[in-house]
C-alpha cells in the first residue's frame, strides 16, 4: 500500500492511480475487509489467495465499485465488503480461468496452479466464490445478490462459449463480442451498477453506470486482447502470445482472418485450428495482423466502446470523481501504445 | 422417472425410493425445475448438466428439502427452485471433485471431466453454482441465502482440508471427522434446515432440521468411506478403492491405523504417503482393515451419528413422512451390508 502511495505522487500517475488516491482511505477499507474476509482456518485458502490477491493487481472492479457508490453517496461504509465481494469474485474467475488455459503468468509471478496445484486452485476459487457471497447477504440487499449472481452466471456461460470456440477460425466478431460481454465486461457493468443501488440512487443512475462498466469493459478485454500480440512482456505481467498458443481467437486475429489470403488462412488454420505451432509462428502472427492493420481495426473498436461508457457516464453527477472516470476510459484503450 | 416410480412398487424399495414415490408429484416439480434451470444458450452447459443431472444420481438432498418443508408445510411450492438450487450446488461440488480427484466414474458412468475435459467442468460446476445463487435470489428469502452460502464456504474449506490431509497417515478421527462435517455433513444440514425455513416453521424446527441433516450426512459419508473398500463395484457406481488410490485418510484407514504393527504402518506409509501402489496392495489393505475391524468400529461410529440424526427428527411433527425419514437414517447405515 505504501509503495503504491509512493509511486502515486509521480506526475506520470494513471487514472487508476489517481482515483485510487483520491479515493485512498476507501481503499484502504476495501483492502482490509479483503484481507479480512479471505483468512479462514485452513491455513492453505489464505496462502494461495494472497498469493494471488495480496500480490497486488490493479482491483479496478473494486475501485470502480466504490467509485460509482461515491458519485451518489460520500458517506456509506457498505461498499467496503460488497467491492470485497467483486474483488473475489473476480479472483476466483481467476484461478479457474489459469487451471482452464493452463496459464504460466499472472501479474508478474509463476500462476498459482503452477505453484499450488490446480486441485488447490480450483477449490480456493470456490470458496472466495462462496465468500462474496456470505459477504453480499451479510450486506443484506437482494438487488446487489441479484446483480451480482447474473454476473456470475453470464461469466461462467461467457468461459464455456470461449472454450467452444478456441480454434474455431471461423468465429465471428459478433460471436467474440458475445464471449467478451460475459466473461469480462459482465462484470465490470455489475461492479459499477452496484455502486449507485448501493448509494440509493434512483435506477436510472443504476442503469447509467452499468452501461459506463459493460462499455469500459469491452474495451478493456479488446484492448487486452491486442496487447497479447503486441506489448512488452514486463508491462504485460503475463506471457506474451498466451491466446496465441491456446488457440483463442480474439478480435486481431478474427479481423485478419477476414482479410486473409489462402496462404495465410492454412497458417491460422495450422496454428489455431490444429494447434500445430512451430518455432517463429508468434513472430509470423504479429506480421499478418500487422499487414492488415488488425491491431488498428481493434482499437478502433476499443474506441468506439470507450465513447459509448463516456456517453453513459455524463448522467453520472459532475465533479473530479467523474472526471477521473472519464480518464480512465481513455486509459484503459492508450495503454495499448 | 417411470422405470424409477415402477421400481418402487417393489416389496424391496428402500426409504428413499418410498420417500420420492410419496412426495412423487413435489419431486417431479423439481426434476422439472432441475431441468428448466439448467438451460443455457451455450450448448455445452445443459450437455454436461445433463450427462450429470439428468443420468440421476440419488436426488437424496433436494428430497431432503422438500420432505422438511412438507413436514411443516405441505403446500407451498416454494421448495421446488430451492431444492434445485441445493441440487446444483451439490453437482457443481461432485464436478470440481472429479476434476480435483481424477476420477474415473460417477454414479455408474466414465466420470464427466474424462468426457468433456476438465476445463468444461470447471465452468459447469461455475455456472451451476452461480445458477444455484440466481434461483435462491430469485425466491428471495435471505435466510435461505445465508444459510447455503455459509454451507457453500464450508464444502469449499472442506474439501481444501481434504487435499491438505491426503497422505498424511498422522491424520486424526478427530481431523477427518471435521472434513467430512464441512465437505458433506454441511450440506445435507442446510437441505434440510431449509425446510422450516421455506414453510415459515419456527427456528427451534430449523434447527431440529439441521441437526438431523448434519447427523445424516455424517452416517452417510461414513458409510460412503467405508463402502470404497467393502462394497460390489455395481452397488457403488464409482470404482472401488478410488480413496485409497488417492491416498484419502478415511475412518477404516484412521481406525487400522490406530493399531497398525510396525509393518503395517510402513505399508500405509508406502502405498498412501508415499503413493507408491503395487498390484495386490488394495487387497492387502482390506485384509488389513479386516484384521483390525476396522469396518466393524467404522459402522459403530455411523451408527451413533445415525441415533442423533433420529433423536433431532423426534421433534418433528408425526406422522408418516417423519416415520420415512427415520428409516433413511438406517438404511444409509445399512446400505453398506
């Protein structure tokens, strides 16, 4: 926390950590509830979660579950342990997802499944799943337990149509939208729309800021997506190429296909469809996205999401919260450069 | 379900065939809500539901559910969703089990993650259980939402403590009897509690309720554990001596153990420590727990759980679904004979 706090007073400071010190002492009770609510007497739980959750992360979903309870409410405590909730939500899509992909990196560090098995990772997944919510029906409101559970099942739904589809070089934007949707910007839209419900604002705010979370959120995984061909390894904190070799076709690869020469569809064909891949096939990738401009097609795409949460978010009350909100937009889609 | 209700007019049937042929139009509400719930417009879900749900399986705790709600309330529908809903917490745990166990087969069938892959059955049992969440929501009752994301948290915590324990043969009864209570026991609690909660029941009746499920549900897992190393392979429908193959500490392991010569100790060591297995160590290991009746003290220990199941149940109101219940506390302990 307090290196984090250190490196926030640097002039080139992200949105994300703007608001985080904005909204720093908020963050610090959503820190502690998080930490709190991840002990239990099995000693093995708290190891790998904070392994996992302690390591740090950007917790965007909490800050953004805070932050929207904020523009409508200054006061409240309550969104401490229901953006805890987020977070855990979040961290056990995690550890399945890492068990699913058979993931080397996450932020920075060997995966947990590699460090604690995928039996440990699947079952601590299940039980922060099951702590968010003994932590929503502590909190007591139905309309969070039902924002929250939908998200949750969309998720799920969004990881099994990702899993159908790998090596499918015939899935379509639409389709790939679809999975994004669910398994990334679901959530999002929840951690955001929760803040307003939990603020007691009116349901239009509600509505305004699950839209503001869904759209940032689109753009954020399209925006991840790009960045698995093309960014550095460290900025990255996991492996670069990772979709690459699972065979995800994400959107730079779907707007490639969809000018593809014969050539080049028997490439993608080999590499994603037969997972066939050899020694320089990443390196071939990158040049046939590049050749189509497919990584500008995306971010394009990106942006035309990020327009749509910065419509959203100006029903949201006007003030440096919003404002910062409004940046965090354009930084989920510049981190790409 | 008709060659189901057609095996019941046998003079045979046990308890639980004449508990369902007696709830039998409350159950198909349920096996209709079972089958409704688990629709999804990802293919994949109801597939792998299905090869679960729809190949049966005992049905034992959302009969559980309705036969305690229909001991104080026999009219509500209420428990139909929610019997589905503990239905679809307990498949999502039997499907990460399978992954984690690598199990072979379940109820009878090649176990669903060697069909499907475990990836799908992570996320199916992901879905299953945020659907389980969506159901509870939607009949909005937070006491049933407290009360199953608290049996939730503790199957996950339990199952943990399972993994953590496997091969270690200083594992105390005291140990595996806490596994066993969070893994299995919590949730047979909960499935019945729910009853008088859904029928509006004071709490000293939902309490009553819980004590006879957890009882139940130790006596049955008891049994569960004893059955792997002196059941017909049929009977089981799984593969016998699974645990011992995976190194599990169970109650006929713990009790031989407490009287083990030195030789024996150093086979256990070998075979469940050190996991390593020769042809004909299975055999030895029943003739083991033979020599020191260790299935004998195993069924004693069941047996007393299964007396305070029946002591809770007395409090219940009389009458011939109470006297059903009753005999389900000794046919789970005389399944084993």
């Amino acid at each position: 926390m307090v290196a984090q706090a250190a490196k926030d007073t640097h002039a080139s400071s992200s949105p994300l950590d703007r608001l985080a010190k904005m909204l720093d002492s908020d963050m610090q009770a959503v820190n502690a509830a998080i930490l709190d609510h991840m002990q239990s007497n099995v000693p093995m739980i708290p190891k790998l979660a904070a392994y996992l959750i302690a390591a740090g992360g950007k917790r965007i979903r909490p800050l953004l579950t805070l932050a929207c309870t904020r523009l409508y409410d200054t006061k409240t405590s309550r969104p401490f342990a229901l953006a805890a909730s987020v977070e855990f939500i979040h961290t056990a899509t995690l550890l399945h997802d890492d068990v699913v992909d058979g993931s080397e990196e996450r932020r920075g560090k060997k995966a947990a499944n590699l460090v604690f098995g995928n039996d440990a990772s699947v079952l601590v997944g299940d039980f922060l799943f099951s702590r968010a919510f003994q932590l929503m029906v502590a909190d007591g409101s139905l309309d969070v337990l039902r924002i929250l559970s939908d998200a949750s099942a969309i998720i799920s739904q969004g990881e099994v149509m990702q899993l159908t589809t790998a090596g499918n070089i015939a899935t379509s934007m639409e389709e790939y939208e679809e999975i994004i949707k669910a398994k990334t910007a679901a959530l999002f839209a929840s951690a955001c729309e929760i803040g307003p419900v939990i603020a007691g604002a009116d349901k239009s705010a509600a509505s305004a800021m699950c839209e503001y979370g869904l759209n940032l959120g689109m753009a954020f995984q399209i925006v991840d997506d790009i960045l698995d061909y093309n960014a550095d390894h460290d900025k990255l904190g996991k492996t670069l190429g990772d979709d690459f070799r699972e065979g995800k076709m994400t959107a730079p690869v779907i707007l490639a296909l969809a000018e593809a020469t014969n050539e080049e569809r028997d490439f993608w064909q080999r590499t994603l469809a037969e997972k066939k891949q050899e020694d320089g096939d990443f390196v071939q990738a990158c040049a046939i996205l590049k050749r189509h401009g497919a990584i500008e097609k995306g971010l394009k795409l990106a942006q035309s999401y990020a327009e749509k949460a910065r419509l959203a978010l100006s029903e949201a009350p006007d003030g440096r919260l919003r404002s910062l909100l409004d940046e965090l937009v354009s930084f989920t889609v510049e981190r790409s450069h």
